[in-house]
C-alpha cells in the first residue's frame, strides 16, 4: 500500500453533478490542503470517492474528512464511497461518518459494519443503494465438502470468525446428531473473542446432540486461543486443532474445572461507601503506552468540563505510577484486560467502552546480544513478567510454550511492573521477557536496539476498558455518551488523537463472557 502524503485524481464524468475522484496515499494531518481542493464542488452534485489506494486513516484524517462531509451535507451533496478497506470501514461506522451518506447506507452500516475489498464497493447513492457482499478474506464463507455418509460432514471455512460470522455458522445448527464433523481451518485468517463465543455455543451445540468434532488445519494463533479457552475439549480424543497433533500438556496452568468456570460472587464494593467528597469523581488510568500519558491530563480536562464535575485522575504505567487510592475505590476506571475483569466479577463493576480496534497483544524479548537462537537453548532459563494476574502473562506463557514444549518447566519472576522486568532482563537477572506489545512499541530506540524479538501475538482478544463502580451507574451513562461522541467536536478529535485512539465502542456481552471465562480460569486467587 502507498502510504504517501494524499493524492486526489479527478476521473472522467460524463456530468458536471457527478463528480468522481480517486484517492491514493495516507489521510492523515497532512491531508488539510489536498482536502480542501474539493471544497469547491457545485451544490447538489453526488460525489464518488475511490479509496482503493487510501490505506490508512487516522483521528485526524477522519476530523478533516468531517468537515468536507459537513460541508457537503450542507450543499445537498450526495455522498458515494468505494473500495474501503476493512479497518477504514470500521473508523467511519464507529465515528459516524456513514450518517452523511445516503439514507440506505447509513442504516446498513448501523445494522452490520462496512466491510469492503478493492472490488467490493459501498453502494451509497440513486436507486437501490446496497452494501456488496464482503470480500471472502473478510467475511466467513462455509463450502460443504464430498462426503460418502450423512453423518461424516466436512465443511471448508475461509475468511474471518468474528461478530460478522454468527449466520454462515448458524448454517452448521443443521447437522445430524450422532454424525462426526471436521472443520477444515485452512483458509481462516483469524478468530477473535466473539469468535470464540460464536464457536463455544455452535461445539456446545454438537456436543448436546452427540455430534463428534475435529478441527484441521489451524494457524498457530488459532490454535493458541482454542487451547487457551479450553475450545479443545469439545474435539474427539482431545485432538489438538493445530494439525490433528496431540494436546499438548500447558505447563502448571490449570486444567479447567466447573468451579473454575463458575462466575464469583460479587463482593460488596469498597467503592460503594465512598463519599462524594464534594462532587470530586475519582478516574483511575492504567494507559496503553507511555506515549498517552500526556493525552490523558488532556483526556481529563476534556472530561471534567463535559462533566461539570471534578475528576482527580490516578494515572499509571509501568513503573511511572502516580496513585493514592486503591483500584477498587475509583469511581471510573480504565484499566488492562484482567484487572478489568477482577473489578467486574468482585466488586461488581460495569464495563462501559473500549478502544476501537485496539487489542492487548504480547512481544516475547530476549537480549539482542544472547547468543542463544533457538528456543530449545533457553530451558530451564528465567521469565519474568510484570505479573501473574495479568493476560500478558497468560499469552506469553501460551505462546512460548506452544512454540517448544521442552519450555513448560521455565522459572517464572514477576516484578510488579513493566520498566522493572525490563532492567532485570538487560541486567540478566531473566532470560526470557514477556511484555505488552504496545509497551514495547514504545520504548526508545536506543533501548529496543538492546533487544530482540522471538515472537509477537495476534489474537486480537482481549483490550483494555471502561469500567465505573456499581453505586455510579448513573455517571457511568453520561460518561460513554461523552466518549462516544468525542469525535463530533474538534476539541475531542484532538485528545483521541494525542492518546492515539481512534474511538470508542461498547464491548459485548460475548466479549466481556469470554474474558470472565479465562479470569475465572487462569487468574491467581484475589
């Protein structure tokens, strides 16, 4: 993809009020004064914008894109958009963009998301205005394969497992009972956590109606994440996913049980005794990465003038930590997966929003002057990790172990934080670092030159979250409305922007589930 300053092509119009226009490059900041070349358009004409070569739009290109599109709505311009890319397609539903195009589209994004290849594109204007049909990289496709019996059914999935995957897996509701099922995994891409769930409930399904399961082909990923939400006991003869091998022992990790599926009791919340201490709200910031610690004092004013209240904001990350309370005794917290979770499940809080499209991942570092390249030289070396109650840890640990099963007996050190687990891996107090991939990102050159990478997640799984304790609900509301909306104004663009969020989303009840699930699993006794 050409990730080039914004190039506008006119292209060749049989009418003067149809305009067309191809697109290359990145919109972004630099975009303002390529942008503004189409200000000029006559009133009443429609508009088709080709975003085949647009391969990236940020915060601030979507704050520009606003403004022609205001400026366009108020010209009784029709607006038709072509060829967007997937993640360009989730940026416009989520910051609503797609209310300046025609009414049809508009409703079709709001019920689905916008979802095109290079081939596929958004229908938005004239008569009988439809979305197309997603490229198959994209949505899930399921082909039946040549069977000799009714009850031996083969099935060929391609594209992605995801939200957008619950009706072609209905289609698989219909198999007989008592009959054996493989699914053939080659040609999936990804599954993330509401892929999950769409596949527990379709294997629970099969497993009522005495229906065997085997699951080929698999990426390493894929596999991880079976594994780890314990997918794999739906399969026959505990086959492994991951090329019909043998499951492979996990370490210490426990082997899930009843109990520890069964969601906690919800303690009373210590934060339901806090005093409003004059109307004082408390907002507790565990941040992605260093490079939001700024965007956060901004994000704070931001919110306490659309609040008309004060916020006292606790803000943390790695081993820069400013905190006078305790997590459990903040009003509204936003903080790492887990840690998310414990509050929900022990202290009864309500999970409110997340990052769009931005997941919790894990970079498994050695020292760049280790002379061992083969994982089988690190047995039994030292890890270390910030901590245990912590889905960095659990990844890490699934990842390396899936990679060599020679590593399940490795000593594991958690130092409390990240910066710490650093020193102590550059020291060579540790062999072997597990840490949060956007941390990692933002560490300096000089100190990433210090290091090398063995390997790097892709789950897209789990992500940090808004929470607000249980006896601020009410607040709770009004704060997501705030956040939701941040990208309606220049002000709020402009704090998404410094924290390098593209926006915000409600998580789902699936997602919030699947996270309670490996909690409830994985994480130490609180």
């Amino acid at each position: 993809m050409n990730q080039s300053k914004l190039k506008i092509q006119p292209q060749p119009s049989p009418e003067k009020l149809a305009q067309q226009f191809f697109l290359i490059g990145t919109v972004d900041v630099e975009a303002v004064d390529t942008l503004k070349t189409l200000y000029i358009l006559p009133p009443n004409c429609s508009v088709e914008l080709d975003f085949s070569q647009v391969d990236r739009v940020n915060s601030m290109g979507l704050a520009q894109l606003l403004k022609l599109f205001e400026l366009w709505q108020n010209r009784s311009n029709q607006i038709r958009i072509t060829h967007v890319n997937r993640m360009i397609g989730i940026l416009f539903k989520m910051t609503g963009l797609t209310r300046f195009l025609v009414e049809e589209l508009a409703h079709e994004a709001a019920s689905s998301s916008i979802q095109t290849a290079s081939a596929a594109p958004i229908q938005a204007i004239h008569a009988s205005p439809v979305i197309a049909n997603t490229a198959v990289s994209e949505s899930l496709e399921i082909r039946p394969q040549p069977s000799g019996s009714s009850l031996n059914q083969q099935f060929f999935l391609n594209g992605m497992i995801d939200v957008n995957a619950v009706h072609a897996l209905e289609t698989l509701y219909v198999v007989p009972a008592n009959s054996s099922v493989t699914l053939d995994f080659t040609q999936v891409q990804r599954v993330n956590s509401m892929g999950l769930a769409q596949l527990l409930k379709l294997f629970q399904h099969w497993q009522e109606c005495h229906i065997s399961v085997r699951v080929t082909n698999t990426n390493r990923m894929i596999g991880v994440l079976f594994k780890m939400t314990g997918l794999t006991r739906f399969l026959s003869d505990e086959q492994t996913p991951a090329d019909s091998k043998p499951n492979a022992a996990v370490g210490n990790i426990p082997t899930p049980t009843a109990a520890s599926l069964a969601p906690k009791a919800v303690n009373k919340p210590i934060s339901a005794g806090i005093q409003n201490n004059g109307d004082k709200l408390s907002l507790w910031v565990s941040a992605q990465s260093s490079q939001q610690m700024n965007g956060w004092y901004f994000f704070n004013t931001y919110l306490q003038r659309h609040l008309g209240r004060e916020v006292h904001l606790e803000l943390s990350h790695g081993a820069m930590i400013e905190r006078r309370k305790k997590i459990e005794e903040a009003n509204i917290v936003f903080t790492k997966p887990f840690e998310a979770t414990h509050l929900m499940l022990e202290h009864g809080y309500k999970p409110l929003l997340r990052p769009i499209d931005q997941t919790d991942e894990v970079t498994l570092l050695v020292r760049n002057d280790d002379s061992r390249l083969d994982l089988k030289e690190f047995k039994g070396g030292k890890i270390v990790t910030a901590a245990q109650d912590n889905f960095v840890y659990l990844l890490g640990r699934f990842l390396l172990e899936e990679s060599e099963s020679s590593l399940a007996d490795m000593e594991y050190v958690f130092s409390g934080h990240d910066i710490k687990a650093l020193q102590m891996l550059l020291k060579g107090s540790a062999d072997i670092l597990f840490m949060l991939s956007d941390t990692y990102k933002g560490l300096s050159s000089l100190t990433r030159k210090m290091l090398r990478e063995i390997d790097q997640s892709e789950t897209a799984f789990a992500f940090h979250m808004f929470c607000v304790a249980p006896d601020y609900a009410e607040i709770g509301d009004v704060l997501a409305e705030v956040l939701l909306d941040m990208n309606q104004d220049s002000q709020g663009r402009q704090v998404l922007a410094d924290l390098g969020v593209p926006g915000w989303i409600k998580p789902t009840q699936d997602e919030c589930e699947m996270l309670a699930m490996l909690f409830n699993r994985y994480a130490p006794t609180h």
